[in-house]
C-alpha cells in the first residue's frame, strides 16, 4: 500500500507547526512556500486538519494555523486517518476480489494483521518524534568549514 500525496504532505504541514509549536500561528503561505505546495491545495488539507481538529485557524494580521494539540499528544495515524479516512489494506471483503466467504477466508486475516501493524507503527510516533528526529536530521547535515 502507498499513502497518497495528499498524507505526504499533510504530515509535512503538520511537521512545519511542530517545529514551530512555540512560536505562535504559523502563515498558510509560508506552510505553503516551505513545501512547495499550491496555496489552495494547502488550505484544503488544512481544512480537513482543522474538521478532524488537529489545527485551529486563528484570523487576524498575525494569525495562522496553530496545533490543537501538543505535538506529543498527536500521532501520525491520527493525521493520516484524517486526510484518507480508515487505515486498511484491502476492502476484501466487500471489495473486487472478494470471495464471498469472508469468515472462511484466509486472505482476509492476513490484510487484517498488516493493517494492524501499519496502524500500530503510526499511532506510535507522535508529531514531536517526527519534530524531534527533522532536528535532529537538520543538525547532522548542517554544512561544517574548517579552515
């Protein structure tokens, strides 16, 4: 299974306001700009983040998005759940393929187990991990000069 670009990218604004957690409202157009995104394509992922409310739209000349939340007290699932909805691998057994005999079927509890350990892996790491380890990964490829 591949998430869409539309969880891609809404990790990635979600990480932006992360890292900016305690700086206060975050611009759409400098989300936007830093992730190279289509101002309206952002304000619809955004959208969705704020009905799920996992960000608050503050209005004004210094408002901005804002997380809900502490960044530790969202997970990625949480994020990725509100931009494509359930986690699943397949639709068996109500998708194209399906057997008709789901509670016989030994397809279906394999699916079942690796949504599982997807969902699992997800809604283990939270919003200040992935802050924390974008950190990290900036400092460690910060350019160094010795002369």
């Amino acid at each position: 299974m591949k998430l869409s670009t539309r969880s891609t990218y809404g990790v990635r604004a979600m990480l932006v306001l992360a890292l900016r957690e305690r700086s206060g409202p975050v611009m759409s157009r400098t989300i936007a700009e830093e992730q190279g995104l289509p101002i309206n394509y952002l304000e619809q992922l955004m959208s969705q983040l704020r009905k799920a409310n996992l960000v608050t739209a503050l209005r004004g000349p210094r408002g901005g998005f804002v997380l809900a939340r502490p960044a530790s007290d969202i997970t990625i699932a949480e994020i990725v759940e509100a931009l494509e909805g359930p986690l699943t691998l397949a639709d068996c057994p109500s998708g194209p393929g399906c057997c008709g005999e789901p509670e016989a079927c030994a397809v279906t509890e394999v699916w079942e187990k690796a949504t599982e350990a997807l969902s699992g892996a997800l809604r283990r790491i939270s919003l200040a991990a992935l802050a924390d380890r974008a950190r990290e990964k900036a400092s460690s490829t910060a350019l160094t000069y010795n002369i």
